[in-house]
C-alpha cells in the first residue's frame, strides 16, 4: 500500500502519538468512560484519526444526522463543524445539550449563502421566472396538482440554520450528498411540470446531481449573489447558487488522466461536490459513505485515486493495505476547517462536562428551529 503524501507542513497522516498527544488521548478516554451512556461523540469523516478514534460514530453528514435525531445521550459533542452541530441541535429534545470541541470550525461553502441574499434572490428569481411561491399552499409536502408550478428550494446540509429553516416555511427540504437525487424528485414533483428547483450553496452538487438525471445544461443556469443569473432563469429547472467546496473543486480532468497513464486498469471515484468536466470522466462519484463502500468493494490488488479530503483517503489506505490508494490531488491539505477539531479541544469541553458545565454549546432559536426542522424531517422521510 502506497499513499501521495501531500505538500503541507502539518504531518497530520501521522499515526503514532507523542507523550503528551497520548496523555490527552488517555485522559479522552477517561472522561468518555466518567460520562458513560450520557455521552454520545459524532465523528465525520474528515476528521485527524486522533479525534476518530474517540467517536461512537463515524460517518457522512446523512448519517450523523441520523444518530443525532435517534440519540439519547444527555450530551452530543459533534467533532465536525458549525452546521452539523446546528442541525444536531435541532433534531435533538431540549434536555440533550450539543457540543462542538473548537466554535471556529466553521465552513467556507455554507458561507457563501447568506440569509440575506438568499432572501433577495429568491423574491428576485419570483419574479423573473413567474412561479409561484410554495409558502402559500394550504399543503406544502403535496405534490403539485395540474397546471400548478412552483419554485422549491432544496439547501445542501453545508447551509445555516437560519437557511434551513427558510427552506422549510418555503415548501423546501434539506439534502446531503448522499440523497441529494432523492431530494430532487421529491422537489420536483412539489415545483410541477413547469416548476423550478433553487439549489444552494454548492452548484457543483446540484450541477451533477441534475446531469445525472437527464436535466440539459441550459436548463441549469447558475446564480450569482448580488450579480444575477449566468443564464435564463424563465423556463429552467434547477437554479444553482455559485458555491463551491475549496477542497473538491481542486480535482481535475489532468489529475485524472495522470493517474490512468501511470495505471491504465486503475479507477477513479470522486466526490460530487466537484466540477463536471472531472466527475463525469471518472469511474464513480458519491458522497463519502459511498466512498468507502466502493474502495471497500474493489478486487485486491486495486489501483484507485480518490478525489475527497486526505483524511479520509489516508484512513481508507490504511484500512485496505492490499490496494493501491492515493489521492487524486497529491498536494492537497486537510479541510481547513475540520481540522480546527483538535484532541484538546475535545478533551477540554469533556473535562467541564464533568464539572457540571456546558461549554460551547450549540443553541439554535425555537424561532429557527421551527422550519428547520420541516426541512430536516422532510429529508430524513426521503429514501436514498
């Protein structure tokens, strides 16, 4: 087994502990063993293995969303970043406090879509496209009926609170990458015939997602804040918002076709969250559950480039030494943000738990809440 090392001054593939990097590992695993039942710890993927191996749970956005709506730990310290923890929060009872380990960690994707501008995009893209407003149905979860065309708004998990809730007093949903086809046939059957999807933040996702389903490029129009629409809005159906992931938008067609010409029976899976040109030369492309499931699923003796964060990557090499895995980016870094999560941090909210406090906690609004948690359960209700 071989892995791309890539070109960034933290050594953050490194798997042996130094003395104090064990103490704080020690001393983790203590106050997990001191809390007990009442702790519940959600890793996502992208996370250093110093803060995986901690987690009850390790899985994609989809999923720790499920085990925070199922949990009934008195404490969920959610080892992702901002968003996932808001949306803990709100699928969680009142008597359950989230937890996120360092309040920076944060993402530059759900950034991109501000309540503000959504706001005025949307009453814009009203207008101009002449759809109806999904927020005046006497049934927003009904299926259009004939001569009826709305436009329904789908928001990435990578989003807000405050845009979630937007979405469901809207007649909208939530999706991940691990649904997000789902989710646009449920928006689609609710927009009509005629109707609009407006997908933010992330316009590669939404830009697959509808290739993939038979939706022709002129039909998919990106929208720019406070600029407009890159195409015509009138008669389209999906309107992308121009987010990106810094991270997935770095994997391109060369990098690719490198990879085939040092091994030409070699594969290639990719996460949606990056550009078409490069996605649809690949072998496969899914979110990071379907990832590893598709490593996993290899002969021995593979050769595959992976196009996601090099955490992941790196785990997935360690865990299958009889292939050959690299990353398709061999100078990427860790997702910046992810990375905030630090073993400290992690051990030092677990040590005022203990003492009776709840530090960092993660409060969402009943206000916020309210619609938040339609278009949550609206997702949760849609099969994959």
């Amino acid at each position: 087994m071989t892995i791309s090392l890539p070109a960034c001054s933290v050594d953050f593939m490194d798997t042996s502990l130094s003395p104090e990097e064990q103490d704080i590992a020690n001393r983790i695993t203590q106050l997990k063993e001191q809390l007990g039942d009442d702790l519940l710890i959600l890793g996502h993927h992208y996370q250093r293995d110093s803060i995986v191996m901690h987690a009850d749970f390790l899985g994609d956005s989809f999923m720790l969303s499920q085990k925070a709506a199922q949990s009934t730990a008195k404490y969920i310290v959610f080892c992702g970043v901002h968003f996932m923890a808001e949306s803990a929060d709100i699928l969680t009872s009142d008597e359950q406090t989230v937890i996120l380990p360092n309040m920076r960690a944060g993402c530059s994707m759900a950034d991109m879509a501000t309540f503000a501008e959504v706001d005025v995009a949307w009453k814009e893209i009203l207008q101009q496209s002449g759809l109806s407003d999904p927020i005046n149905r006497e049934n927003p979860d009904a299926p259009a009926e004939q001569g009826e065309s709305f436009l329904v708004p789908v928001t990435y998990m990578n989003s807000s609170a405050d845009l979630k809730d937007f979405v469901g007093r809207h007649g909208g949903v939530v999706c991940t990458s691990s649904n997000a086809k789902g989710v646009l046939n449920w928006a689609f059957e609710r927009a009509g015939e005629d109707g609009a999807v407006l997908f933010f933040p992330d316009q590669h996702l939404g830009r697959n997602t509808g290739t993939a389903m038979g939706i022709k490029a002129d039909k998919m129009p990106t929208w720019i804040p406070n600029i407009g629409s890159m195409g015509e809005v009138k008669g389209s159906r999906i309107i992308l918002w121009h987010g990106f992931c810094s991270v997935h938008t770095r994997f391109t067609v060369e990098q690719i076709e490198g990879f085939r010409q040092r091994y030409p029976a070699g594969y290639v899976v990719i996460h949606p969250e990056s550009p078409i040109e490069s996605v649809q030369v690949a072998d496969a492309n899914g979110s990071t559950q379907f990832i590893r499931n598709y490593v996993a699923n290899l002969p021995s003796g593979s050769a595959v480039a992976i196009g996601t964060e090099i955490n992941m990557v790196a785990r997935l090499a360690d865990e299958h030494p009889d292939k050959h895995i690299e990353c398709l980016d061999p100078e990427i870094c860790p997702c910046s943000t992810m990375y905030m999560i630090h073993p400290a941090y992690l051990m030092d909210v677990l040590e005022r738990i203990v003492n009776g406090e709840k530090p960092n906690q993660i409060i969402v609004s009943k206000e916020i809440q309210e619609g938040s948690l339609l278009a949550l359960n609206r997702m949760l209700s849609i099969p994959k």
